[in-house]
C-alpha cells in the first residue's frame, strides 16, 4: 500500500527533532484554528518527547497514545509515558481515544 497525500493536503516538512522547530506546523494549524494534537511515533525519547514539549509550551491540547509510540529503551518508554507525558499531555491508547472519538 502506497502512502501519498491526497489533493489539498498541506504538507509540513519536519526539519528538527521537535516537529515544530524549523517548521511552519505552528503557523499550518493556527490558521486552520487547531486547538488539540495527537501524537505518535518512533523514538519516543527523541520525536515524541520533544514535540510534546513544545506543543504544550505553544498551549495545544496533547494527546499521546501510548500504544502506538516505542523506544529503543523499554524503560525510557515507560517512564515516559507513566511519568514524564502525564504532566502535559493526556496519556491514553489508541483504542480508548477511538471509542472517546465514537462517544463510546
């Protein structure tokens, strides 16, 4: 299966660790007035970590689904997502955010 954005779709380029340092994904989703992120992804300590930071810090409502993150370090992983995340993100897997989006 191919991956290909769809006509319309606007494209961000990720340039850093953080997904919006030396990006214009800030400015992309305040114009389409964005108010809440989720986030996923590989390197959970790197990418992960790093935009959950920033994202806070730029006052977006964060999600993580911690199902669908992973780190080299299984314990890194879990502190991360038990200790670290919670303090500015909601924490919770992918299952619960799709019955939470299905008003289940």
């Amino acid at each position: 299966m191919d991956v290909a954005p769809c006509e319309g779709d606007v494209l961000v380029t990720k340039r850093r660790v953080s997904a919006f340092t030396g990006s214009d994904l800030d400015v992309v989703l305040r114009s389409l007035e964005v108010e809440s992120i989720v986030l996923v992804g590989v390197a959970t300590s790197g990418v992960v970590l790093s935009t959950v930071r920033q994202a806070a810090d730029l006052d977006f409502r964060v999600t993580v689904l911690e199902d669908l993150c992973m780190d080299i370090d299984p314990e890194v992983q879990r502190i991360l997502i038990e200790k670290v995340f919670p303090r500015q993100a909601k924490v919770t897997s992918s299952i619960q955010w799709i019955a939470e989006l299905s008003g289940q």
